[in-house]
C-alpha cells in the first residue's frame, strides 16, 4: 500500500507543483493519476521512488516513511517505466533487463535466463534479446521498458506515459498486455497519463487532477463518468463529446450502440 499524506512540492524556481496531496493507492490495485501537462503527474510519481522529496508532508510504502529508507535501494526495489523506455542504447535488450537484478547482487548469468523469461512474458520474441533498443520499434521498446521494471520483482510499478510515444493501435495493445500481466501478476501500479480513455481503461481508481497538483475528483471510472465533479472534470472527460454520449438502435434484432454522430461502436451482449 502507498499513502501520500498530505504531500506539497515546491520547486526551487517557486512553482508550487502539488499542494496538499492525499491519495492511498490499496496494495495489488493500478491507480491512474491523469491530468493535463503540469499538473503534478510526475512530480506525485517520483515522491514514491524519492526522486522527488516532498516539501513537506509524508509518502509511506507499507506504513514506512520512504524517507527513512535508503534512496538508491529504494529506487531498485520498485519498477519504473517511462514514456521513452529509459533504456541503456548501448546495451543488449537482454543487458538492459538485467541490469538492476545484477545491481541487486543475482549472478549475471542467472539474470540473464530470467531476463529471457520476462521478455516473453511481456510478449516479445526471444530473438530480439541480443538487439540494441535503436534496434526495436517504439512498442517493442516499450515492451522491453516494462519488461526490465518488472525483473526484480517489485511489488511496486511507477509507470510515467509510458505508452505516450507510440501509435493508438500499438498503444492499444500495450494496455491490453498490461491488463493481461497485471491479472497475472498482481502488482501495486500507479499510472501516470493525459489520457483519460487510457486511464479509464487501466485505472481500479482515477484521480483527476488540476493545475498545481489539487484533486479534481477521484473515484471509480464508471462513477466519474456517471457523475463528474464540475465543469472542470466533465471538460477534461470530455463527458459532452458527441462520441461519448451512446445511444442504442435495434438492428436485426442485436442492440448496437453508436455515438452522438451516429457512429456504430459496438454490439451490447444479450
Ligand atoms: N525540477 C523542476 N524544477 C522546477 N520546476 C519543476 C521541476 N519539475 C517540474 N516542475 C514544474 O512543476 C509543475 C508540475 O510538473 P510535473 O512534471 O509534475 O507535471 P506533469 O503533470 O507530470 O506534466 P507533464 O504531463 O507535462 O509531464 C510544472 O509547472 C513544472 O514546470
């Protein structure tokens, strides 16, 4: 479980990044923080992980104050994947998995065959483990970022954007592929985003979030949707979108539902 009580973050510069901040993430549960740019997405992100020390108030992991942890051992214990896959270019996919169960003391060659096993694991070909990640498209990049957060075993995922940077069809397959690991593996996830369909489609829980880091509304996405806080929240849902707002026409006797411009999207089950 993660808690962030009452965490604030002023930047040196004297931007105020998030004031006040509150959130337990249940343990085993993905939490989507969204927001537009600026809203303190990452900075809430990398108080976990102590990249980001609060200004003041507390992040607690499992009732313990990370601050009292070890900075460096921390950061090893939990995975983190990033918009860009964060990978070492001039190291192999295999290395590049490997890297932090090496750090952590596992015999190179013994993290290595892990390193194999989680590449399939997070669907890639084995073959592409000798590669260099300038060798790989965006989504296999992607795919070998999550791979190597999820090498030590973490019970914590920080994942940042981390399918921002490819195209809807692969970002799509990318969130399925986490659903479908996530069933399996039962991480404690927070998931950092712009895209509320996306945070809608991977979040137990979302937060909304404003400028300056200040809770919009959180809640189950369904109970979001059904009823947004304010303006603000309905905007940013894009709730009064005409391709949101479904309706339903009977067709041969099968219930399709299409959007506001009448669009089919989909065939309700009976
Ligand atoms: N190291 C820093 N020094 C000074 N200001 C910073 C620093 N990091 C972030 N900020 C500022 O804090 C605010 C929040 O930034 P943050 O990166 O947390 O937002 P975000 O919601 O993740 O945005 P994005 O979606 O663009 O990544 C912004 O105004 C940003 O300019």
């Amino acid at each position: 479980m993660i808690e962030f009580e009452s965490v604030s973050k002023t930047y040196p510069g004297g931007t105020a990044a998030v004031s006040e901040f509150s959130l337990t993430v249940p343990s085993h549960r993905t939490v989507a923080l969204v927001g537009s740019s600026g809203s303190g997405k990452t900075t809430l992100l990398r108080m976990v992980n102590r990249m980001v020390d609060p200004t003041s108030g507390r992040v607690l992991i499992d009732d313990e104050d990370v601050r009292t942890r070890n900075a460096v051992e921390l950061r090893r214990s939990i995975g983190y994947v990033l918009q860009q896959g964060g990978l070492l270019p001039h190291r192999t996919v295999v290395d590049n998995i490997a890297t932090v169960p090496v750090l952590n003391g596992t015999p190179r060659r013994t993290a290595r065959t892990a390193a194999l096993e989680m590449l399939e694991r997070v669907g890639l070909d084995p073959a592409v483990a000798r590669r260099y990640p300038g060798q790989l498209s965006g989504g296999q990049q992607q795919r070998v970022g999550v791979a190597r957060a999820l090498a030590s075993n973490p019970n914590i995922l920080l994942m940042d954007e981390p399918f921002g940077a490819v195209d809807p069809i692969v970002r799509r397959e990318l969130q399925e592929e986490l659903l479908r690991l996530q069933s399996e593996l039962d991480k404690t996830i927070v998931f950092v985003t712009h895209d509320v369909d996306e945070a809608f489609r991977l979040g137990d829980e979302v937060v909304v979030l404003r400028e300056g880091g200040e809770v919009a509304q959180r809640g189950k996405p369904t109970e979001i949707l059904a009823k947004p806080a304010d303006d603000f929240v309905r905007d940013f849902i894009g709730a009064d979108r005409a391709d949101h707002v479904l309706t339903t026409v009977k067709v041969d006797g099968r219930t399709i539902a299409v959007d506001g411009d009448g669009r089919p999207v989909g065939v309700l089950s009976p």
